[in-house]
C-alpha cells in the first residue's frame, strides 16, 4: 500500500508537509517527503492533504472483559472471591467479537492494554493486545504484560461487604506486600535448588510463578490509584521490590507532581471524561495530564474502557487541550507516550521504517468531537467503516 500526498504527523520529532508513507505486509516500509512512485500493481491511496496518524494507543482498559450490553453473563473482569489472584490470565476472559473492538478499530484506535479491574489488591495478568482480530491469541503484543495491583477504595469496598480482609488501606497494601515475599522467598529457593543438588525445589505455587517476572523485572506492575497518598503507596513498594512500575489513573497525581517528578513516576491519566462516582475523584479534573506535560512526565491519556467508551479516547485527549494540554503533547499522549510508557514502542506509537502499519486519516482536528478518521488502516490493511478488515 502507498499512501500519497498526506501531511505525516510522525510524533517521532518529524513533521512531513506533503509526504508518502509505504507499507509493506504489515509493517512500514517507507514514508518521506513527495514524490513517491508506485511499484507495480501497489494499491495507491490519495491522501489529498488529509493528515496521517500513527494509530492510537489506550495503555489501560477492560476491553473485551466486560462486554457491551451485558451483565453478569459477560463481566468476566473481577474474581471477587479471593483477593490475592496474580495467577488470572487477561486473555482467558477477552472476548474480541465483542463490539467494542469494532468501535475502537473504527475511530483509529489500534493497540490497547487490557486486563483484570481493581476489586482485588491483586487482580491477575494484563495483555497488550491488537483492536483487530478474532481469535486473542493471533491479536497479542505481549502477555502477560503487566500484573495489575490496586490500592485505595475499590479492594476495601469490595471486601469489607463480604466482612472480609481487606476492609482498610493498611490491610490491602499488607496482602500485596505478603504475596510480593513470599515470591521472593519461592523465587530465592528455585535459584537455591538450581546450585544446590541436596536442596528440594519449593512445592509448585502458581501466585508465586505468576509473580516471578514482575520481580525479575521482565514485566511491569500497574498499580491502580487515585488519591494522592495511594500514589506514593504504590512508589513506597515498587522501591520496596524494585518493580517496573506505571500509576494508573493518578487522579490527584496534578497536586503532588513534584513528588511523582523527584521518583520519575510514569502515569496513565484518566479518565476523566465522567463524574466524581466515589469520595477518592473529589479532585479529578481534565487538567491533570497538562499539569504532568509541563512538568516534563509526558502522561498517557486513557478510558478505563468501560468506564468511558474506548471510541471517545481522541476527546478525552480533546478535553485535556480545552484545560490547558499542549495540543501536541496531547496527540503523543494517545500514541508515543503510552508506547513508551508500557514499552511497546518498537512496535507501535509513531510512524517509523520497522513499526506496525496501523494508521488513521484525519482531514480535520482528531481531537475534535466531530471528527471521524476517513481511513484506518490495521496491520496494513484497510479497515471499513463498521471496523470490519477490508
């Protein structure tokens, strides 16, 4: 596929006028400044003038693990039962038929990372994942990805109504803490065992298992946390276990950024195209991602889809400009920061030689409420208007 004639928003530093961007199977080939020349039987699309986007990026849903339209029969996010469950799988639950992948395709959104909600202080195994695709296990970018770790209302609500641990901030950080030793504890026995023949190997312990490649660093931890103090919680026990850790939401993080700047704390912001629904958003507001840009931490911006449906991402990043946001920061906000946030940006989150070729055409401002991609395309392919692969 060549795409010619196209002002190309790389958002890796370059700015192309009029330029051309190739693709060749599913990554990119090509792109520069015009002219361009077709190679023999190339399909040849016509930008005229209409600006190229890397696809987007959303580095935190629940797509595909709650799905549209149903209750209990398709909510396969939370296990309720025990709050300790590092060993759920993410894409054991997604459902990619689910229509929501569509609606994602459709408005440009390309690569998502979805997994377990926040009822329990450990909730399972993230995914970073492709929007297009119907069976999980061809639509994977890495998983596990991620363990996802909650602190703050969701893990006591959820449990003081069962009369169970934990019902207070104090127990849910003990649990994650207790579970985090004893993998290492299992973790140091494994390499004991190895070195020593007359030393036995730990009985096998799937949470621990689970948990090894958070603590060798080979996968990241996202902690979910709204108020200001859950915040440094989550930084007090990444430092605690030298974690690679990511703040999901950060709704207060805007009050103590200097904080989050001496820890270099990365943050996933948002959402905050909804209400104050409980006591810990009391300070949302739609400013924090600009107050964290300028001061130099280049956020994300996502939807916690469902919470806000994935297809409003670009007007969530819309919003954050209306409250101050660099309108560019907000761009990379849905496509280079959260790539290099979760460390996928060897693949995805700017138009470069090498990467993905998943791309969104715009003849007008994509952050902008009415506007609608007038192509995607997903894996070099274009996609129809249904979020259908052509």
């Amino acid at each position: 596929m060549l795409i010619v004639n196209a002002r190309l928003y790389t958002m890796a530093g370059t700015y192309i006028e009029n330029g051309y961007l190739r693709t060749e199977g599913t990554v990119i080939a090509e792109l520069g400044p015009m002219p361009a020349d077709a190679k023999p039987n190339e399909e040849v699309i016509d930008a005229q003038g209409a600006a190229l986007y890397p696809g987007f990026v959303d580095a935190h849903t629940h797509l595909g693990m709650w799905e549209d339209g149903l209750t209990f029969e398709g909510d396969d996010g939370n296990e309720e039962t025990d709050p300790v469950t590092p060993q759920l799988r993410a894409i054991d639950a997604i459902n990619p038929v689910d229509r929501c992948f569509r609606e994602a395709l459709g408005a440009g959104i390309t690569t998502v990372v979805t997994g377990p909600g926040s009822a329990n202080a450990i909730g399972g195994q993230m995914a970073a994942i492709k929007t297009y695709g119907n069976c999980i296990d061809r639509m994977i970018v890495k998983a596990p990805f991620a363990i996802k770790m909650a602190l703050g209302e969701n893990p006591k609500t959820v449990y003081h109504g069962k009369n169970q641990t934990p019902s207070t901030r104090m127990a849910t950080t003990a649990l994650i803490r207790e579970q985090l030793y004893k993998a290492k504890r299992y973790q140091e026995e494994l390499e004991r065992a190895e070195k020593d023949e007359d030393f036995d190997r730990p009985e096998f312990d799937i949470k621990c298992e689970a948990l090894l490649p958070a603590l060798r660093r080979e996968i990241q931890v996202h902690f979910h946390a709204h108020r200001a103090d859950d915040i440094f919680t989550a930084v007090r026990i990444a430092k605690e276990f030298q974690l690679d850790y990511v703040v999901i939401h950060g709704t207060e993080s805007h009050l103590i950024v200097d904080g989050l700047v001496e820890e270099g704390t990365r943050v996933l912001s948002g959402p905050f195209l909804s209400d104050r629904s409980k006591p810990e958003l009391r300070n949302q507001t739609p400013a924090t991602p600009g107050v964290l840009s300028k001061a130099g931490l280049r956020p994300a911006i996502i939807t916690d889809h469902p919470v806000i449906p994935i297809q409003y991402l670009p007007v969530c990043a819309g919003l954050a400009v209306r409250e101050g946001m660099d309108h560019e920061e907000a761009l990379r906000a849905i496509t280079i920061n959260p790539a290099k946030i979760c460390g996928m940006d060897h693949r995805v989150g700017s138009l470069e030689v090498g990467k993905d070729a998943d791309l969104v055409l715009f003849d007008q401002d994509p952050l902008t409420v009415a506007a609608k991609p007038k192509m995607v395309v997903a894996g070099g392919k274009r996609v129809e208007s249904e979020g259908e692969i052509k």
